[in-house]
C-alpha cells in the first residue's frame, strides 16, 4: 500500500541520491539511511516539514524501513537503478544512482513547493559537507557518534528515535546552545553552516570513541 509517509520519502531518497550523483557518489542501502537520517536530524532546527520519520536502533544504526521501501519503489517505476545486487546469507547489498528521468522529476518537485526546495537544500548541504571531508563511506560511522542514537544504539534493537522535537532530538538542543552561546541569529545559521557543524561535531565525537554512555553530556 503506498501511504502519504512513503510517498514524503520517496521523495526524500529521490533528492538524496540526485544531489549524490552530483558528487560521484553511488549509495548503498546503508549510506542512503544514514544521509537521511542526518537530514532528518537537522530539518527541525529549520522549521521545515519533514516526512514523518520511523527510525528504530537496528543491525547498523537507525533504521526506517519506508526508506528502503522508497528505493525500490523508485527503481520499480524507473526513476532510479538498482546496480551491484549481491545476495549473502539472505542478506542483499545494492547501489542506488538515479537516473535522468528521476533528475528531471525532482527539479520539478523542488520548483513547484517551497517546503521541499527547503529541505532538498538542507540535503545539498549535507552531502557537500561530506564530499569535503571525503566522509560519504564514513558517514555510518558519524551517524552512531549522533547523539540521539548513541544514547540508545548500544541498548539493543526495536528503541524509537523521534526526531521531529526538540525534546527527544538531541542534536538540535546543541546546535541551539551553540546559537544561544554565540548569539547567533537566523541569518548567521545558514543550512551550509549547521550542516558543516554537525558533520565536524559528528567527526570529533566520532573519533574520541566516548559516547555509548554519556547520558549526561547534553546537561
């Protein structure tokens, strides 16, 4: 059944792996969640709609099924091909490269809502963000170091990540301590500058190994 959700993310990876395929970059099911799930961190800070997200704690981080859902629904109607398919012990590894058509199909999204223009640009400054640091086959490894996740990725599979307040989305409270410490305004905070923020704060935790347990940082 193709519900509102899975259209919103449909639309989602679609915008995702055009702006990818602008770096070089063909995705796999694991990058293609994780990127997602960076945007999806960030979009609240911007007051931006976002597709109502269903991240779990999962085998390699969080996890949305209706993203993977979205993928191969795109390459069922064309918009997107399917390549590298490997089979392993009932588990399937694949890259995702959107095609021409799919190019064309999201330039029209993007021009016809303002909502979406906003978040695809949130979804260009990630992904410049990592093209700069060459981090698109670490950004697994960024994503674990996100605060939200590591407070509970380490208690096993099936825990909720709600992203979509300020309560529960632990990132957003730092980039909001950030603009309260450095009063900085709306202008100031650019989706380039919280995109390169987050990814260099994901890298420096990410490389300091100290977060499985640091329930108390954020105070």
């Amino acid at each position: 059944m193709i519900t509102k959700e899975l259209i919103e993310r449909v639309r989602d990876v679609a915008i995702v792996l055009k702006i990818s395929k602008s770096h070089n970059q063909k995705l796999g099911r694991l990058q293609l969640q994780k990127i997602l799930y960076l945007v999806d961190s960030l979009v609240v800070c911007r007051h931006i709609i976002s597709a109502t997200n269903g991240y779990e704690t999962y085998h390699h981080g969080p996890y949305d099924q209706k993203i993977q859902n979205a993928a191969d629904l795109l390459g069922f109607w064309g918009l997107v091909n399917i390549t590298d398919i490997v089979v392993n012990n009932g588990k399937i590894v694949s890259n995702y490269e959107i095609t021409g058509l799919g190019e064309e199909w999201v330039e029209e999204l993007i021009s016809n809502s303002e909502s979406i223009f906003e978040r695809h640009n949130v979804v260009e400054a990630i992904c410049e963000s990592l093209s700069n640091r060459n981090a698109f086959n670490r950004v697994k490894d960024l994503v674990y170091a996100e605060p939200t996740y590591s407070r509970l990725g380490h208690k096993g599979y099936g825990h909720k990540l709600d992203l979509s307040n300020y309560e529960t989305n632990l990132t957003i409270q730092v980039i909001i301590k950030m603009e309260t410490m450095f009063k900085m305004d709306k202008i100031e905070m650019s989706d380039r500058f919280m995109a390169d923020f987050l990814i260099e704060f994901l890298e420096q935790r990410s490389m300091s190994k100290q977060y499985n347990d640091d329930n108390d940082w954020i105070d």
